[in-house]
C-alpha cells in the first residue's frame, strides 16, 4: 500500500495527511465513493489521521505549546500580561514646561492663538502609531520624522545644559557653590500614555524643563543677563513648538475616512481604484515619500507594523522605488495638493 511519507508531518511515521488528499482527491470528492477501489483503506486510514490532527492540534493549544516533559497542569497555566506596579508620573518645576506640555486651547472670542501642547502631541502620535499596523508608509515617515526631530532637540537642550554647567563650574572653582533652582510646590502629572510615543515626549518636557531651571538659576545668580536668559528660553521653546506641530497634522488627514486604509499595498500594480486615490490624496498633501522609508529600509523606533508580505510583493514594491523619482522619492507622478486631493 502506498503512503506519501514526509519527514515534517507531525506524525511519527511520516504521514503526510496533505499528499494523501491530493492522491486521493477523487474519492474523497465523489458523492458515492467506489469502496472497491483498492485505495479505499487509504481514505479510511486519511479520515482516522485527521481526526488525531485535530486531536493533536487541541492538545497542543491547551499546553500552549509546552514541551511534552511538563505536565498537563503547568503546561495550561500562563503569565498575565505585564502592568505598571504604580502610576507614571512627571514631575515638572518651571511654568514654562508645565505650559508647554497642557498646551493652550483657543479662547471662546478667538482673540489668542491656540498652542499645540506635549499632551496633544502624544495622542496624535499614538494614532498615528497604530496606524503603522495598517502597513501605513506615511505614518511611517511621521513617527520616523518626529523621533528625529526629537531627538535633534534633546541634543540642542544637552548643549545648553553643558553651557550652563560651565558657567556654574566657574563660579564654583572661585568659591561660588549654587545649586539649581527647584519649584517650592512642583506639579506632579499623571501620565498612562498607551504608546511608547507619549513617553518620548514627557522625556522631552522633563529636559525642557531642567535645562529652564538651569538658565533662571544663572540669571537669579547674575551668572546671565535676564534679556540672555528670556532669549535662550523662548529660542528652544518656539522649535519644541514647530516639531509639535507636524505630528498633528499628520494625524489630522491620516485618520480621515479616505485615507485610514492607506497601506503600501496601495502602490502595487493592479491595486484597485480606490487605492489609486488614495495615493493620489496622501502625496498631494504631504509630498513624496523618502524611498528608504518606503521600501523599510529606515524604520520608526517603535511600531505596530506586522505584515508579512509575499516574495512577490516584496519584488514589486522594490521595483515600485526603483523607479521613484531620483530614486529617492515615492509618490504619485499625477499627484493632487493639499486637502482636495481628497475629495
């Protein structure tokens, strides 16, 4: 009697129950079988291995896959997910931070102008961070965009606090030992940011936050002018802004109806109509997209990205950047601009 044997089958003789169906396909697609046909005690022996798949395949998703030397009653228990023992929190000194980080809404006459805050900025970031999971290549970009921008800050405030550190080390040196200043009542929030993006920024407004009491400490110590102290202040404080403002406007048009499905799938040949708009809409709003970025060669810190794609789609959207502009950029050669492409 001929068996199909493979070595990878989870059966110890090597039964493959996937060759023996397309041997046997036509007996087990007939509506009255010929129980003469000399492979008839195939398909009986094929009916008694699947039910012992099915068996093997229950078992193994109730031992969660334990090796078969642990016992049944620890194999079925397992570890919960992982929490915060205590509530985050951020602990701020300076009103400059404090406002930095709650921002500032428009008031009801319309007469102030609204300031885009930490706080906005981390929700923008976490939606734009779960669209990653959609293969989203521009929030992608957005995520990869901020985190560098970020980071270019951070190393702008590190510069200023070695500045600070100098002038306080040469006071000391000569016998002037100062401390930093501290708030007498510091504001203490609460944070539970749900991505790893919210605490990007609280790490962010923390720095901010220091390097402003290092400045005010050498202009309370007439270490630095109060109009050197004002400037350095408002200089940091109007980038930390401008970097604010692109994550929002990202997740301003990406979570749009007509742009949430975005995917790189969308740029594949044959992709369906409505794929052909959005990519029209996406690179009218914000442009072509860096073709390292597209292709995954360059890479957010963190994302929700899980696609697996087929060697075939891989292939086509190489070629996809291959043919980019310059090779550099990915976008629409008919692309719209700004928000009409989506209409």
């Amino acid at each position: 009697m001929n068996k199909s044997v493979n070595q990878s089958t989870p059966f110890h003789d090597g039964y493959d129950p996937d060759a023996e169906r397309a041997a046997l396909a036509d007996l087990l697609e007939a509506e009255q079988p010929d129980e003469s046909d000399p492979r008839w005690p195939r398909v009986i022996e094929y009916t008694d291995r699947l039910r012992q798949l099915r068996h093997m395949q229950t078992a193994y998703a109730l031992r969660k896959g334990a090796d078969a030397v642990v016992a049944d009653t620890e194999a079925s228990v397992q570890a919960g997910g992982l929490i915060d023992d205590e509530p985050d929190a951020m602990v701020l000194h300076t009103k400059e931070a404090h406002r930095l980080f709650m921002g500032r809404a428009r008031d009801p006459q319309g007469n102030i102008q609204p300031i885009v805050g930490g706080k906005r900025v981390a929700a923008a970031l976490r939606s734009i961070w779960y669209l990653s999971g959609n293969d989203n290549p521009y929030a992608d970009w957005a995520l990869i965009d901020t985190g560098e921008r970020i980071q270019q800050l951070k190393a702008a405030l590190d510069e200023l606090g070695r500045e600070c550190d100098q002038r306080l080390e040469a006071a000391a040196r000569k016998g002037l030992i100062f401390s930093v200043l501290k708030s007498r009542e510091p504001v203490s929030l609460e944070l539970g940011f749900r991505s790893p993006y919210g605490y990007t920024v609280a790490g962010l407004i923390v720095e901010f936050d220091y390097r402003v009491r290092q400045v005010k400490t050498l202009v309370r110590k007439d270490l630095m002018t109060d109009d050197e102290g004002r400037q350095r202040i408002r200089e940091v404080t109007r980038k930390i802004r401008g970097v604010f403002e692109t994550p929002v406007r990202f997740e301003r048009y990406l979570i749009r109806q007509e742009l949430r499905d975005l995917s790189r799938t969308d740029w594949l040949p044959g992709a369906n109509p409505e794929a052909g708009k959005r990519v029209k809409a996406v690179t009218g709003i914000f442009g072509e997209l860096p073709k390292a970025v597209f292709t995954g060669a360059v890479a957010p810190r963190h994302s929700r990205r899980r696609v697996n794609l087929s060697e075939q789609e891989l292939s086509l959207l190489q070629k996809v950047a291959e043919g980019a502009l310059d090779g550099e950029l990915i976008g629409g050669a008919d692309a719209g601009s700004g928000e009409g492409a989506l209409l």
